[in-house]
C-alpha cells in the first residue's frame, strides 16, 4: 500500500499496518458487512516479507515523513532521541 497524496512508492509499515488492520477485520460473523480477500492479506504480508533482514529487522522502501520512523534524518545529540 502506498501514500497516493505525494504519489510516492509503496510502505512497509503501511502495508504492515494495513494487513493487519484487514486481518482483524475478516472475521467471520462480520462477513456480511464487509469482505476483504484473504489473496490480499497474504500478498500484502509476502510483500512485507520481501524486505526482511536477515536479523528479523524491516528496511523502509519509501521516505517517511515522521522523524522518530525515519533514522536517516535524526540529529546526533538531539533532544527527540533521548525522551521516552
């Protein structure tokens, strides 16, 4: 899944998030209200799954526009990277 309002390319936390939502929305007693293809879901997660490290970790694809998601564009020494 992909951010259409700056045409950029597909995410990963998005398509993450996406699938899960849609999982937890495919339940059974709801199916007569809304159906999602099981396809979907299991083409959304393999896609996720493409971009695994070997450690377990997910790399980002696309830019992020949330500095605490993005690393590329912290700071050293900046405030933001010690809160809780």
């Amino acid at each position: 899944f992909r951010s259409d309002w700056n045409q950029s390319a597909s995410s990963v936390w998005l398509t993450s998030y996406c699938a899960k939502i849609f999982q937890d929305a495919s339940f059974n007693e709801w199916e007569n209200y809304i159906y999602i293809d099981p396809d979907v879901i299991s083409m959304s997660v393999s896609w996720v799954l493409e971009h695994q490290m070997p450690e377990g970790s997910f790399y980002e694809v696309t830019w992020s526009p949330d500095r605490n998601a993005n690393d590329s564009i912290a700071v050293p020494m900046d405030s933001q990277l010690y809160r809780d």
